[in-house]
C-alpha cells in the first residue's frame, strides 16, 4: 500500500553570486556556454509542501506580489515534471517565505524549484538518486542544479554541470538589492549586442580564484571577482555604477553585480565589517535595501523541528 505523509514538507534553498562568470558566444540553441563559479549564500527562501486536492502556489515576503502563482513558476513546474515522471496527480500545495530577492540574479526561483524537487522526493517518499534530482533540475533551468547542491562549485554547459570546489572558511557578504529586477534573457542579449558593437573584456579562466578560494583569504579572493554580464547589466541600468562605488566607498574589499543583476554583492573582510559596510550603504540612498549574507552554505535541504519533524 502506497504510504502518504501528511504533514507539510520543509525545505531551505540558498541564493547564490557567481563569484566568477565568463559567458562564451550565443549557441545555436539560445543559450551560452559559460564557465562560472557558483556561491551558495545564507540569504534564503523557506518552501513547504503539503499534499492537496489540487495544485496551488502561495507566496509571502516583500517580494511576493511579483512572482506567478500559477504554472509561470518555477515551483510548480517542478511539481508537475515530478508529478509526470512518477505517474502521481500533482496535488500539493506549496507555500513559499521569499527571503531572496526576485529577478535579482540571485537564482531565487531556481532556489523554489530545487526545494520543491527536495521536498516531493521525502513527501512522496519517492527515494530519487542524487543524479535523478539533478536530471529534474537542469531540465528546469540552468541555475537549478546548483541551488541543490549548495557549496562553491564550478558550473559548465549552460551552469548545470557541476564540480565542487574546496573553499576555506565562511565569507561575508553585503547585499544591495535593487527596486526592480532585471530579466536574465535580456541581460544575455544586451551582452551579445555588445559585444557585435566593440570587444567587452572576456573573463579568463578561474584558476586564481580556486586558489584564493582554497586560502580562504577573503582579501586574494577579493580582486578576483568577475562577472561578464556585469557590462551588460551596467549598460541596461547605468544606476548600478553608483550602487558599486559606494559599497567599496563604505569599506569592501570588492563588489559585482551577482549574476544578471540587479543586485550588487559585496564581499567583506569580516562579519564586523560588513554589518558597518550594510549600515553605510544602506544609509547611502543607492540601492532598496540591504543584506548581510555568508558562504558557502548547503544547498535545498529538509529543515526539522527539535522532535526531528519536517
Ligand atoms: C545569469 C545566471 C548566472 O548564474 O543567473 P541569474 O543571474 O539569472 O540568477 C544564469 O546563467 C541564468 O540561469 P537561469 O535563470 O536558470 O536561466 P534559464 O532559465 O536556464 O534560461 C533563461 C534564459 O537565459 C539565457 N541563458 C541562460 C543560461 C545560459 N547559460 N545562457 C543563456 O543564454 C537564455 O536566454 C535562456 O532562455
Ligand atoms: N518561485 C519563483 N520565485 C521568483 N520568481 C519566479 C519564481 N517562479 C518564476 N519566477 C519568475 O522568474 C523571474 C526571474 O526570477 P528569479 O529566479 O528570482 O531571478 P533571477 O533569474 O534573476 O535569478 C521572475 O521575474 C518571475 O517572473
């Protein structure tokens, strides 16, 4: 007999930065190769699931208004691709705590969608294979795998092929969020239009930046950050200028829009430093709100009570 558990599911996926992100020429498929270095941060959204006689989406946190509740989210996309491949009806409702910014570029429905892929496997009791998540996953989108996974890790293909990398020590993280959020595609085309005009710099390999990562040395890792899409985010929202400027001007070390943007992210010599960085910026009038944050941390995983509950 087929056992169901009743009781919501709970489950904590991270935001990431890419601490490095070099974008390779437009595939003839639409997307771009890319050679980047995922970060897991501590600037969460909670996700619970719950059995249901239908399929539901409810979203609370500043951000909610702005995300779909219907089958536009990445969640329930989830639900459903799961749902399909088990042959069960997709009847769960799930309940999303936005904790990250949404179209920040920093992977926040990808963090949902990984939750939700984490939290059907033990609702259902389905006992899916690490590498079966991580089939789901890059199905859903390329920034997927990485939000179960968690960590530091190398990201190849489109993001989706993952290898871990070792990274000493806890870094912190300023966060200046931005009061709309920038479409990943269009940030991908601005690239591509930019670089048909002239020849933005390329990001190398990110060699130098494992070793710095490997020190734990947050002052090596520092002038390592690079992010290709930083130009094109720039050139749709020249505003970001003024948001980075002030962020090293209040005492980072280094700062990068994270991912497509808008969000820039500081890294801080300290857990001190960057409460006093946050305090400045957010008195600066450059950005919605900010964030303190650190990495790496895990990935989309099941959160318990102290009876060991779900
Ligand atoms: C830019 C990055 C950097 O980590 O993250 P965000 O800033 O969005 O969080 C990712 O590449 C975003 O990944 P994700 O948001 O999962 O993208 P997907 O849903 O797979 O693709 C959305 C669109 O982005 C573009 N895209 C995405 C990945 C890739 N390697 N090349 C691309 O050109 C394509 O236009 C694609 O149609
Ligand atoms: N669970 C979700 N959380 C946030 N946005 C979502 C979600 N599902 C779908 N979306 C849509 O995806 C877009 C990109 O959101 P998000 O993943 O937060 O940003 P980014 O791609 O910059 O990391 C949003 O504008 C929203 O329309």
């Amino acid at each position: 007999m087929l056992t169901v558990v009743t009781r919501p599911v709970r489950v904590r996926a991270p935001a990431k930065v890419n601490l490095h992100l070099a974008v390779g020429d437009l595939r003839a498929d639409g997307y771009h190769d890319l050679t980047t270095v995922f970060h897991a941060l501590s600037l969460v959204d909670d996700v619970s699931v719950v059995s249901a006689p239908s399929m539901s989406v409810t979203v609370r946190g500043d951000d909610a208004a702005s995300v779909p509740v219907d089958s536009g989210n990445l969640a329930w996309r989830a639900a459903v691709m799961v749902a399909e491949a088990v042959g069960r009806a997709p009847g769960v409702a799930i309940t999303i705590d936005k904790g990250i910014p949404v179209a920040g570029g920093m992977a926040g429905g990808s963090a949902d969608a990984a939750a939700t892929l984490v939290a059907l496997d033990e609702l259902w009791e389905l006992g899916l294979s690490r590498a079966e998540i991580m089939g789901f996953a890059a199905r859903l989108g390329s920034d997927v795998p990485f939000s179960v996974a968690g960590g530091t890790a190398v990201g190849t293909g489109r993001g989706e092929k993952l290898l871990p990398v070792l990274s000493r020590n806890t870094f912190h993280w300023v966060l200046a969020l931005a009061k709309d959020g920038l479409s990943t595609p269009s940030v991908y085309r601005e690239l591509d239009r930019l670089r048909e005009r002239g020849t933005p710099p390329r990001a190398g390999d990110p060699d130098e930046l494992m070793q710095a990562l490997a020190s734990g040395d947050p002052t090596r890792v520092g002038p390592l950050l690079v992010n290709d899409l930083q130009a094109a985010a720039l050139s749709l929202r020249p505003d970001l200028r003024r948001t980075l400027r002030a962020g090293i001007d209040a005492g980072a070390i280094a700062g990068i829009v994270s991912g497509s943007g808008p969000t820039c992210a500081f890294l801080c010599a300290s857990a001190d430093d960057a409460v006093e960085v946050g305090a400045e910026l957010s008195g600066a009038g450059v950005c919605r709100t900010v964030r303190v944050a650190s990495g790496p941390v895990p990935g989309a995983r099941v959160t318990r009570d102290e009876r060991g509950r779900s």
